[in-house]
C-alpha cells in the first residue's frame, strides 16, 4: 500500500493494555529484571537524566516464537503510566508511508505512547541474507531508520519491536545504538517457571489437588509458555471427553505424550528399547560420579530416542562454572561407554551427544576458558572461517573431548551392574523423575567417587 498515511488505519491497531499488571506476567522471570530497569528510565526520564542516564528510543525483544514477547511489550505500555496509549502492528503490514506516518502522529498527539511492531525481521533482516533487501524492503528499512532517528528518548513514542531471529541476523543499521539499541532475550522457561506457569493456565480450571506439577513440569523442558498453555486445554479437554469434573495427572501425561514429550511405551521395538535404557542409565552413571545422585532430573525413553536432563538448564546461557560445564562434557560420552561396555557394541545414538559436546567445547573457546586458541566469537564471524583457522579450532577441541570420553569410559568401568540395574528399572518404567527417579538410582547402588 502506497499514498498518505490514515491516522485509521493506527488507530484501529490500538489495544488497551491498562488493566495489566507486573503479576500477569509469568513464567518470563528472567527477562522482568531487565524491563524493570528499562521502564524506570522510560517512566521517569527526568529522574533518569538527572542520574546522567539517557532512556532508549527502541527496544528489540527477540527470541523463539510462543515466549512471551507480545505480553512483555503490551506489560511495558501499561507501565508506562496510566493513559499511555499502546498500538501493536505486524512489521509485514507497514509501508514507508504508514512507519513515517504512525511515528509523526503519534509525536504530535500523545505526550507518550508505545508502538509495537511485531516481526520486525520482515523488514530489517541482515543485508547478507538472500532477498533481504528488495527495493520495497530497503525503502521501508530507510523509513524506519529515519523515523527513529527522528524520535526523542524523553517524549513522544517508544518503538518495542521484536524478532524471532537474535539481534546479528538484523540489518547492524537497526539494532545499534540509538535506534533499537536495547535488546532483551527470551528464553524458554526453566522448570520453576514452568511450575508457575502450569499453576496460571489451571487457575480458572478444576485440578485434582494431587497433581505434582514439578512432574509434568520436567517432562516439558524446554516448551514455551505457548506450549504449555496448550497442553493443560488438551488435557482438560480429555477430561470433559471422559465425563470427569476435574483434570487429573494421567490427563495431563496423556496431554504431553500427545504433543510428542513423551511417546507411547509400546512405540518401541524391545531390543530397542533395551539398548536406548543402556545408553540413559551410562550417562546417569557419570552424573552421579560427578556430580552427585541428585543431579539427574529426568530420564524418559521414547520413539524418537531416550534423552536425560541434568542441574540446571542454564547451559547455554553462560550461567555454569567452568567445572561443571567440563563434567557435562564428560556426561555425554556416559552413553555410549554403556552400549559399548554393557552390550559389547556401540550404535549411532551418541552422534547428538557428540554434536552437544563439540558445541560446548567451541563455546569455552569463544567464552575464553582455555589457553590456546585465543578466545573468538565464532557466532560474530559466521561463515566468514578460514580453513586454518577451523584446523585450529578441531586441534584445540581434540584434546578436552578425548580426555571427556576417556573418563565417561573410566566411570563406566567401575558401575555394570549398577548401570544394568537402572537401565531394567528404566526399561519398564520408560520414564522416571522425582522421588522415583532418586530411588532408582539409590537402589542401582552407582560408585560416586569419580575416577579422574
């Protein structure tokens, strides 16, 4: 759409947010510090530039799709003060005329406003992505860059804009400084947060009291609060189908193995089976060694592979000490040490393991907690790696990784029978956490002492 803008057109995108308060906002703990401290300097710029600090014009929230963003964008409008009008457009409806438009508008008739534009790689992708920059996408990039050089920090609109794709996949023109220069990540919940979050989405529906949701709350790791939302319709909607008055556990369980958390135990062949139970209870046997018997939290076989949650999930955020970043390293090798060790051969089941701890291994390089190379970040340069500089980097994670599987290996040694003990316990359960998880790991009877 081209020609004059329509003051209509923004207005009928405007969406009432006052009745939102800091307490509907769940399950996203770990991005509330940051909006706080951003909605000061914008609620109080005077307060602000006293303190010699000066608010953002833009904000960029960015992160997988179903975490939150929207909610988050809509709960900084409504903190803003009362009567901050908040208007939120999809990035793939906006023209040149509309960006320039809305923003002028908007300065000449609120003292403050917020304007949220969804999606905004439509329009500010990275220039070295193909078909990023077409003639209607530079021209409606142009606009916006201006438009928000235009803006004041202390008055007239907030731009809130977000990105299912991190800040380097952006035009470095949009995000920088001055522009959409204060960037928030979201991040899928970790198990508290879901807790939380499982307890909101059953506020307004019947429960049975006896549900322990730290259950259903580990076997959903990594789900957004989207994914979760549906999960507890699904299994209210399995209790309506039955006749029944309230949700109970084995509604909630069939709602999650239903969307693919957990699969159907009689998916798997036995032999099978048998081997992936092998695999998980190798890896369990070297977080205990390591770390101790409380540090597996999940376990769970399934059509598409066993899998084993461990500590804390921060792993790829930077929040794990070097110690037990090391450890997960040697954790992953527990698997197929097992197979090899228990069954007399190994199989392909370890290559995601192997995947994860030649990930991590890069990351201690790029994070600088290893002596040679010097640190680099990796994700900066993208495709741009020489071949001798990736020789390098292959030499470098060569030696930590074989050290890793050589201990896993060591640590399997001293446990077979305890392994083959868990993994029978696994095989018939096919998923465990909690207290029956705990007690199947003091009854195989692991050697805690690690080898090193």
């Amino acid at each position: 759409m081209t020609g004059r803008f329509r003051p209509g057109w923004l207005e009928g995108h405007r969406v009432y947010v006052a009745a939102l308060r800091r307490t509907d906002v769940v399950g996203i703990g770990h991005v509330l510090t940051e909006i706080d401290a951003l909605v000061a300097r914008l609620r109080d710029p005077a307060r602000a530039a006293a303190m010699g600090v000066e608010p953002p014009r833009g904000v960029l929230l960015w992160g997988e799709p179903g975490l939150g963003k929207t909610l988050v964008a809509r709960y900084m409008a409504a903190s803003l003060g009362p009567g901050v009008p908040f208007f939120e457009v999809s990035a793939d409806e906006l023209t040149p005329e509309r960006i320039r438009g809305s923003l002028r508008y908007l300065a000449e008739h609120h003292e403050r406003s917020a304007l949220y534009m969804d999606e905004i790689d439509t329009i500010g992708l990275h220039r070295d992505f193909p078909g990023a920059h077409d003639t209607e996408t530079k021209l409606r990039l142009g606009a916006l860059l201006a438009s928000l050089d235009g803006l004041v920090s202390t008055a007239g609109p907030v731009v809130i804009a977000s990105s299912n794709r991190p800040p380097e996949s952006l035009d470095p023109a949009l995000v920088r400084s001055g522009r959409l220069g204060f960037k928030v990540r979201f991040d899928a919940p970790n198990e508290q947060e879901r807790i939380e979050l499982f307890a909101l989405f059953t506020r307004s529906i019947p429960t049975d009291p006896a549900i322990d949701w730290l259950h259903p709350a580990r076997l959903t790791r990594g789900r957004t609060p989207a994914d979760l939302r549906q999960l507890v319709d699904d299994a209210a909607g399995m209790a309506l189908a039955e006749g029944r008055r309230r949700v109970d556990g084995e509604h909630v369980l069939a709602a999650i193995r239903r969307s693919g958390s957990i699969e159907p135990e009689n998916s798997l062949n036995p032999i099978t089976r048998s081997r992936m139970a092998v695999h998980e209870s190798g890896h369990v046997a070297v977080s205990v060694a390591l770390r101790g018997p409380d540090y597996c939290t999940a376990v769970r076989l399934g059509a598409l592979g066993g899998t084993s949650s461990f500590g804390p999930e921060e792993i790829n955020d930077g929040h794990l000490p070097d110690d037990e970043i090391r450890d997960r390293l040697t954790i992953g090798f527990g698997g197929v040490a097992a197979e090899s060790a228990i069954l007399g051969e190994g199989s392909l089941g370890g290559r995601s393991d192997v995947s994860q701890a030649t990930g991590i291994a890069l990351s201690r390089i790029m994070a600088g907690l290893t002596g040679d190379p010097a640190p680099l970040d990796l994700d900066h340069l993208g495709s741009h790696v020489s071949a001798s500089l990736k020789e390098a980097l292959a030499g470098a994670i060569v030696g930590p990784i074989a050290e890793a599987r050589a201990l896993a290996i060591a640590i399997v040694a001293r446990n077979h029978e305890p392994i083959r003990q868990f993994a029978a316990a696994l095989d018939a359960a096919g998923e465990m956490t909690g207290d029956t998880l705990r007690t199947a790991i003091d009854d195989a009877g692991f050697v805690a002492e690690a080898v090193r």
